[in-house]
C-alpha cells in the first residue's frame, strides 16, 4: 500500500511534472466537499448505531429505519472514501515490479495503469447507471424511499474516479506516454472482440487468461488491486460470454453492502482514535515497567504490546505505528539492532490479526457466512499460540543480553502506569467479551469502543481536536473506501470464477488428495503463504473464501478451525520478503532497510510456520472455546 500527501509531486508511484502541485491544489478543494459529506456520514453512522443500541437495551424499543440509514449512508461512505482513496494514492497495489522497472519505462507504464483504470470505470458507467433505474422500482420497506438513491453511490463514485483519474492523466503523462497507452489497450479490446468466438470455444482456459493472466499482469504493472480483479472479471464476462456487465454492479452493491461490514470503518476509526489520543502510548509504558527490565524484557514487551493493542485498533499498521515509537529508542539503547526489532514487529503484527477485532475476521465472517462472535473466541487463543512462538525465539536470541544497568521502576511508578493504561487496557476484553458473549454485533460493539475510546481519550489523555477529529474522520472513509472497493471486485470476480464450474472440478480434485483433509490443509496453508505475499492479504480472503471453504466442508473441516488456519497464513504471507507487502510497511515504519532486515526476519517467519501448522494440525486449538 502506497500513500502521499495531496500536496507532493508524486502519483500512483511516478514523479510527476512540476504542474501537478498546483493541479493537486486544485483537486484538494475539488475534494473539500466530498470530505465534508463523508465525514459528515461517518459521524452519522456511528450516532446512528449508538442510537439504536440505546433504544434496544435500553429502552426496548428497536428502531427499524436505523439499519436501513445506516445502510444508505454506509455505501455512500465507501464509494466517495474510494473517490478520496483515489486522490490521495491509497488504493492499495502492488509496487515492488514498477520500482524495478528503469525509469524511462515508469511514465509508459504509469500511464498504462491510469488508462486501464479509465477504462474499467468508462465501462462500468452505463451499467450502473441501469443497476440505478432497476433499483429505483424497489422501495425500502423502513424509511418508504427509492433503494435506487442508494445504490447510486456506485454510479455517483465511478463517475468521480474517472474525473479524478482523467484530471491527474492529462496534467502528470506525457502526451506520447498517453497516446501510446491508449492505443495499447484499445488494440487489446479490439482484438479480444475480434476473437471472442473462438475465445468462447476456449471454456475454462478463458479462467486462466483473463482471471488469472490479464490480473496478474495488472497487478504487475502497479494497477491498484480493486481495479486488478475488476478489469479481469469485466474483460471475462465481455470477451467470452453474454452475461451483461450489470452483474459486475450487482455484485459489486452486495459484496460492498453487508451491514456488518459496517464495523469496518468504524474500527478503522477506533485506531485513529486511539494513535491520536495516546491510549496505545499508556498501554505501552505499563508493559514496560511490568516486564521491561528481564531478558528479552523490550522483546516482550513489544510483542505482549502489539497483541494488545491490536485488541483495540483492528488494523496492522496501526499497530505498528502505534508500538514501534513508543519502543524502539530503548531499544536501540539496549543494544538491540534495528533489523531485529523492524522483523520482530512485522512478524508480532501477522501474529495479533486474529485478535478481536480483527478487520480481516469481521469480513472473513461476512463473505464466508462465519459466525463473527466464533471467529473472535477463537482468534484470541490462536493468537497466543502464535504469542508463544515468537516469545520462544525472542528469548533464545536474547540469550546473551546483559540487563544489569536495567533497573526495575519502583511499585509506586508502576502502580500509577498502571492507573494511567487501566481505561485502555479494559476496551478489548470489553470488545471481545461483548461479541463473544452475544450481548452485541460486532457492529454495535465497534460503535461503543469509538464513544468510549473518545470519551476516555477526552477526560484522562488529552483528548481529540476538533480539526484533528475532521482528518480522523476522511482518512477513516478513504482507508475504508479502498478496503471496499476491494471487496466489491472481489465479489465480482470470485462469483464469476464459482459461475464457470472450475470450483466444482477443483473441489473434486482437492477432496480425492491423498492424506484427506490434512493434505487439503497443506495445501490451503500454501496458497494463502504465495496470495498473502502478492494480494495484501485481505484480497486473498474475498476471492478465496467462498471457493475454499465448501471443499473445507465436504472434509468435514470445522469452518472456525479453517478460517484460523486460513487468515494465519495469510498473516504469515503478508510479511514474507521479498514480495510481502506488510514486509515493506514495517520496514517504513521502522526506518529500516529491506535488505537488512530480510536477513533478520527469517527466523520469525520460520517460529510463526511453526505455530501455523500447529493450529492446522490441531483442530482443537481453534475450537475448543466455542
């Protein structure tokens, strides 16, 4: 995942000319009201919610319309937080191929990738707009209006995406650059036009030409991953078929509008929440005078940190972000060197992602039909499993540390650490003990940590400006808006892969293996390792999830137990150099180089292997708390 400030002379990766500050300048105050309606409905969301908890617990008195507001407002944020995604360069995408590229052939490339986005929004356009006029016969039956004011927000986003893109395209590519894009990918359509009886004939190979081979050389060329699976499934379905592209809207609308799906940017805003008032800061130091001064102390530390506070944020890199400053400098104090703790973090945050509340869970829930208060019991112990590998390997690599000058704080200073962190410390066993008892969705639940995290932040950390709380509240709609979009063409993509009938040749393939359902699962934990390295995880889930976990059944394999396994590997995956992208994230972070802490990092991955096939071999370990 790639990010850049709306002022730099840098987009989608290329330095631009020197005309594209003043054209960001001018697209920031183009975005100005778009960021005031997102922020404005995110704010209305989580009152919302907050409201019907109140009126149902309290009360006793549920309000119908809330579900339905909350659903309208929800795909409205997703698809404008992608438009503002789309501005700001944080679609996520896989860079690590255009960087190695020479940079005389990046603008060419660049320029490819931008009109390969144009050309996925240009025709998806018409069909939306008719997904719009189908809709609008359908009244909800709640708030008594149009669904088509809703699921305009697929038309409405598309439409701004394009203007944004085709803004940057014309002000940042050469006029060459973009002409030959151009013709480039208008030969391509013509061709496969030009070809498409034969391509009709080709059956399942189409699978591998367009799904497999036309994304792969997307994801190669820097397209943005959402745009990746949606440029392959709607070449799919034009090229070698007579499906009309509306199903891609249509699957995009349910892939995206799953109301426990609004958890997702809630939580995203709950991390905000808690980097920007210091409550993870709190939680840190306690950990630190707790156990700080033992061998492996800061090790420790960093990782009973990292399962913690990921307990409270949902989000990987803000996990990192959060620990790594509040540590590091001691550590390097300690003599610790900085490609060790950089490949330390990285492996401690694909470890903490199955804690409540994990984003990948929540969504692993929706897609796959998964009970999300299950996955949540589960993914706590899983996680210690996990804990307990690399605590193993942290202390034998701490083995000659000398600790002597470290002195432990007194019970005093430890005792008012303590007091200080104690609110923070609470919020998630409160989260995980509320969805996991039945008490609350995960959607209510993320509602009431965002008040309460506020609320606490407010009185006893410092609190949250009124201008800092605005940027909280974009930054929340455009990180969701990318997520999203993602799981939309996912969507998309994965029931076009389900509608060609490979899933049923692979399901009798892989559940005649021989070693029955552990050779499944060897194989599972294999393909989420290479997916988790090139897809950023989450993607790997959507477009899996629904093809795998029918052959997980038919094994008889508990769908707690192959959802752990699953997302472990995936985490497993992500931070795998030297295609990792959580790899690259955590080097970021820690200011370190990649070709340092690859060497380091190796081992960590091998101590997570480890714990990961433990869990695969054992089914019990994921459910035996349900």
């Amino acid at each position: 995942m790639t990010s850049r400030d709306p002022t730099t002379s840098e987009f989608n990766g290329v330095q631009t000319p020197p005309t594209e500050p003043q054209l960001s300048r001018d697209l920031s105050r183009w975005m100005m009201p778009i960021e005031v309606l997102c922020a404005t409905l995110m704010v209305g969301i989580v009152l919302m919610l907050f409201g019907g908890v109140i009126a149902r617990y309290v009360f006793s008195h549920p309000v119908g319309w809330i579900d339905e507001a909350v659903s309208l407002s929800f795909i409205w944020v997703a698809m404008l937080g992608a438009v503002l995604a789309m501005h700001r360069n944080e679609h996520l995408r896989l860079t690590m191929f255009v960087d190695k590229i020479p940079a005389q052939w990046r603008g060419l490339i660049h320029a490819f990738a931008l009109v390969a986005i144009s050309a996925f929004l240009i025709g998806l356009i018409g069909p939306s707009i008719e997904h719009v006029e189908s809709e609008w016969m359908v009244t909800s039956p709640a708030l008594e209006i149009p669904s088509g004011i809703r699921v305009s927000a697929i038309a409405v986003g598309m439409i701004l995406m394009l203007l944004v893109i085709g803004a940057y395209a014309l002000k940042t590519v050469s006029k060459k650059n973009l002409f030959i894009a151009i013709i480039g990918v208008g030969l391509f359509v013509t061709f496969c036009f030009g070809i498409a009886p034969q391509l009709k004939q080709l059956g399942m190979i189409n699978i591998l030409i367009f799904l497999c081979g036309l994304v792969f050389f997307c994801l190669v060329a820097g397209v943005p991953i959402a745009f990746c699976f949606g440029i392959g499934v709607m070449s799919y379905l034009a090229f070698t078929g007579s499906i009309p592209l509306v199903v891609i809207v249509g699957r995009i609308d349910e892939g995206m509008g799953n109301i426990v799906l609004v958890s997702v940017p809630i939580f995203v805003l709950l991390g905000c929440v808690l980097d920007a008032t210091g409550m993870g800061k709190a939680i840190v130091d306690f950990l630190a005078s707790m156990i700080g001064h033992v061998k492996a102390g800061m090790s420790y530390v960093l990782l009973a940190s990292l399962f913690i506070v990921s307990g409270i944020s949902g989000s990987k890199v803000s996990d990192m972000a959060t620990v790594a400053p509040a540590l590091f400098p001691e550590m390097r104090r300690r003599g610790n060197k900085k490609s060790e703790m950089v490949a330390l973090l990285a492996t401690g945050a694909a470890m903490a992602d199955t804690v409540p509340p994990s984003i990948v869970l929540i969504v692993l829930g929706s897609v796959a039909g998964v009970s999300i208060a299950g996955l949540f019991e589960s993914g706590f112990f899983v996680a210690m499993v996990l804990l307990m590998a690399l605590l193993v390997l942290a202390r034998w690599k701490a083995r000659n540390e000398v600790t002597g000058q470290v002195k432990r704080p007194s019970l005093k200073a430890i005792g008012k650490l303590a007091m200080i962190a104690s609110p923070a410390l609470v919020l998630p066993f409160l989260i995980r003990s509320a969805v996991g008892g039945g008490v609350a969705t995960a959607t209510e639940v993320s509602t009431l940590a965002v008040l309460y995290a506020m609320l606490i932040g407010q009185l006893l950390y410092g609190g949250i400006g009124w201008k800092r709380l605005y940027g909280m509240l974009v930054e929340t709609a455009a990180l969701s808006g990318a997520i999203l979009l993602i799981l939309g063409t996912a969507s998309s993509m994965a029931w076009a892969i389900t509608q060609s009938g490979v899933v049923q040749q692979l399901s009798a393939f892989l559940t005649t293996l021989p070693g029955g359902w552990m050779a499944f699962m060897a194989v599972t934990v294999v393909v989420f390792l290479i997916l988790g390295c090139l897809l950023e995880g989450l993607p790997a889930v959507l477009l899996l999830a629904p093809i795998m976990f029918p052959i997980a059944k038919k094994l008889g394999i508990h769908e707690i137990h192959y959802s752990m396994v699953i997302v472990c590997a995936m985490n497993v995956g992500l931070m795998m150099p030297p295609i990792g992208v959580g790899f690259y994230i955590a080097c970021r972070i820690g200011d370190a180089k990649p070709d340092e802490v690859i060497v380091a990092i190796w081992p960590y991955i091998a101590a997570l292997l480890v714990g990961v096939i433990v869990i695969a071999a054992i089914p019990a370990l994921s459910t035996f708390m349900l």
